[in-house]
C-alpha cells in the first residue's frame, strides 16, 4: 500500500529494482540508437550544410565508430531521461506532501519540454546564424586555406550548443523552485531587475560563441523567461 511505512532496507531493494529497469531501458535504447546513429548524424549536419556547399571530414581511422558510439549514447541518454524522471517521481512521491506533489510534479513534466524547446530554438535560429558567421571567417583569412570542418568536432561543437541553449532554458524552473521554498521573493527579484538583465547578458556572452548575434539570440529568450518566471512566483 502507498500509506505503509518501509524499512531501510526495503527501500534500498525498490531503489535497487528501479535503478535496474532504467539500466535495462537504456540498453534497449542503445541498440535502437546504434541503428538510427547516421540519421541522426545527418540531422544535425542539416545546418552547416545547407549554407555551405563542402564535405565534413573524418581525419582518424576510428572516428566512424567513435562518432556513432557518441551518438547512440546521446540519443539513449535522451530517450532514457523520461523514464529516469518517471522512477524519480515514483520513488519518492509516497513521502511527499500533497501540496509538494501539486507544485513538484508539474515541474518534473516542464523541466524536459522546456529542454527541447531551447534546443529546437538553437537548432532551427541560432545555428544558421553561428555557422555562417564561423565560415565566413575561416574562408576569410589573410593565407590560402581549405574549409574541411572534422566530423568530430563539428559535432561536439553542435551538441555542446544544444546543451546549453537547453539547460538555460531551465531558468524558469529554476527561479520558480527558489520561489516555493522561500529563498528566492518575488518582490526582491522584481527589485533587481536591471541588475538581472546585465546578468542575463554576461552568462550569454560566456556561453555561447564571440558572435554578437548568437549572444543577442540566447540573452533575448533568457530574459524572456526571466519575465514569465516572475508571473508564476508566488506573491509575497
């Protein structure tokens, strides 16, 4: 029953069962994953390529087989996270309050669509931008040279992108949670702002490449979701 008290090591052995269906689950996307790795790969290469005419280049005799192995871990780990979220949610909503559990689970669904939100939004707006601006410049250079980007890196530069333009777009969650739990008043973050903004800004200097435009492209939706985090804070 749901209301029944476990012992230590009861909750150990359930901890345990569920650590092992996400182990299973993640296999079982791996496999899938090591199948659909070069779609994927030319998903993600669909940017660069369609604003330069070129060939990617694979300058190792394992980056084929490196390459695929990364890419079927990515996309296992992102096909896994739902059901991680899910054993999460499961294990520990039997202690939660009813209260908790209204304001916790809403995040727990918000938290992954806000991830791929922010992604799609780098994929589909700022790697066009990003790209162009990156071989402009090397196409550019006051010696003869030969544009051939390595598959390699191109691809962590990508993901590493999408990471972040994924993890910044947490900030509403992030701010909500402070708020809930009382250290984050909504009062003080209306008070700060401005102070805010400039914040927002650096971080997204830092963060993304020394484009002004893809600066603009991270700090604009950040702010954006600094502003709607306020309306959903609780009012002190």
């Amino acid at each position: 029953m749901k209301n029944k008290r476990m012992t230590l090591m009861e909750h150990f052995s359930e901890l345990r069962r569920r650590f092992l269906w996400c182990v299973f689950i993640f296999l079982v996307a791996f496999v899938f994953a090591w199948y659909v790795a070069p779609s994927v790969l030319e998903f993600l290469s669909m940017p660069l390529l369609k604003i330069w005419d070129g060939n990617l280049l694979y300058n190792g005799i394992t980056d084929g087989l490196m390459i695929r192995l990364s890419l079927s871990g990515t996309v296992a780990i992102l096909i896994t996270l739902p059901v991680i979220l899910w054993h999460v949610w499961a294990f520990v909503e039997p202690g939660l309050k009813e209260r908790e559990k209204k304001f916790i689970w809403p995040m727990m669904i918000a938290s992954p669509i806000l991830f791929v939100i922010g992604a799609a939004f780098a994929f589909y707006i700022l790697f066009p931008s990003v790209f162009g601006f990156f071989i402009e410049l090397n196409q550019n250079t006051p010696v003869p040279a030969v544009f051939l980007p390595a598959v390699r890196d191109y691809l962590s530069f990508a993901i590493r992108l999408l990471r972040v333009f994924g993890v910044a777009f947490q900030l509403p969650i992030l701010m909500i949670l402070l708020n809930r739990i009382g250290v984050l008043p909504r009062r003080k973050v209306i008070a700060m702002r401005r102070y805010a903004i400039v914040i927002l800004v650096v971080v997204a200097a830092v963060l993304t490449p020394p484009d002004v435009v893809s600066q603009i492209l991270l700090a604009v939706p950040m702010w954006g979701l600094f502003e709607l985090s306020i309306l959903f804070m609780r009012r002190d």
